[in-house]
C-alpha cells in the first residue's frame, strides 16, 4: 500500500523531533546523519510541551526556535508538536518510515515514549534509530555556562 504525502516532500519521511532551545552542534550531528535516510521532517516540540518533561520552560519561544529551523537547509518541514508523549499518536497518523532521536532518550524521561514509539512503528515496518549522543553538549549544559558567565 503506497503511504500518502503529507508534507509536499517526497517520502521517506524521517521525523526527527527536538526542542531546539540553543541550537548547538549536538543538534548539527542529529539533523546531518538524519537526512541519509530521506527527507526531514522535523517535530518542534512546543513551550508547553518542553515544559512537561523538562520541568522548565525553553529560553526562546516556540515561534523563535521555529525562525531558526527554517533556516536549516536539511529541514523539509517542521511540524508543532506536544511533547514525547505523543510521538506514537504522531507516527500512526503519518506512518514515518524513520524516527531519528538521540541515544540518551533509552533511559529518563522519555524512555517510555521510545518504547511505545517503537511498538507502533512496527506495525508498517517503520524504524526508530538511535544516534550516539553528543558528548559534552546539551541545552541545558549551555544554559548553566551562560548563566556561570
């Protein structure tokens, strides 16, 4: 059964979803090993929803962060999101033949997100991969040397 286009992009689809508070080279690395595997479709997550796991709210607003990933060249679409919780409602809705994250969503908050995603994403055979993460780099790492400055 042939997928429907959702996003005016060629499938396959690769979701890749991140907060973007402080793009860093973390994020360079996700988005540059994402794109070998199709077109990206990046899940913005929202203000309300980083809130909901990482128990603050992002420096920048949702529309500040969205003006900065639309600037990224490797980024075919960018779809609001609400938060790990929803990944699985999301992939059923667009059957992604790719979910790209981080490798340290395996354990914390978002474990069970991940292993409900992965659940679901097989019933199309759909793939999560998972990328090594970026050593010595986070938003929240840059946001404690900033406020040390």
């Amino acid at each position: 059964m042939k997928k429907k286009n959702y996003f005016k992009v060629k499938r396959p689809y690769v979701f890749v979803p991140m907060c973007l508070d402080f793009l860093h080279h973390g994020h360079v690395n996700i988005l540059r090993k994402s794109k070998k595997y199709g077109n990206i479709i990046l899940g913005l997550v929202s203000d309300k929803g980083i809130k909901s796991y990482k128990k603050k709210f992002p420096t920048s607003s949702f529309n500040e962060r969205k003006k900065i990933a639309s600037m990224l060249k490797d980024i075919s679409y960018i779809l609001p999101i609400q938060g790990p919780k929803f990944f699985s409602k999301i992939a059923k809705k667009y059957k992604f033949e790719y979910v790209v994250h981080g490798d340290d969503w395996k354990k914390g908050p978002q474990a069970l997100s991940r292993k409900k995603l992965i659940q679901t994403m097989k019933l199309w055979n759909g793939k999560v991969i998972d990328l090594p993460y970026t050593k010595k780099i986070s938003s929240s790492l840059l946001k404690k040397k900033i406020k040390n400055v």
